[in-house]
C-alpha cells in the first residue's frame, strides 16, 4: 500500500527526531555525571538544570515537527 504524503511526511519528522535523539545521546555517551550535569544547568539558562532537562526535551520535537514541515512543504 503506497503512502500519501501526510504519512510520508509524518514518518519524515518521525526520523529527524528520532535522529536528533541518537544525536544527543551520542553526544553525552562519553561525559562524566558532573559534566552532565553542568550541560544540563547551563541549557537551563540560569533556570536550573530541571530546565535544561526540558530544553533537551524539546529539542528532538522540535526538529521533529521542522522535518515534518519542510516534507509537506518540499514535496510535490
């Protein structure tokens, strides 16, 4: 069965974020607790670093819904 475009660009942004997770994920394999923990402050935006926790967490919605946007967009 062929996907329309809706799907196809909600499988796009699907795996944009999905992609983004990976991304951050990677990026914080190879820190320490206390390092961590300062990233998480700092993207807190002097909010603390429960703040930065949701910073992060937004950040994969965010490319998420760019990705869907620019498929719907982009696609003929």
């Amino acid at each position: 069965m062929a996907m329309n475009k809706d799907e196809k660009a909600a499988t796009a942004g699907l795996v944009s974020g999905g992609a983004t997770i990976g991304g951050i994920g990677w990026a914080a394999a190879g820190l320490s607790a206390a390092e961590i923990t300062g990233t998480l402050a700092t993207l807190g935006a002097g909010y603390g670093m429960a703040a930065g926790i949701a910073a992060v967490a937004a950040i994969p919605l965010l490319v998420g819904g760019l990705g869907y946007g620019a498929y719907k967009l982009l696609a003929d």
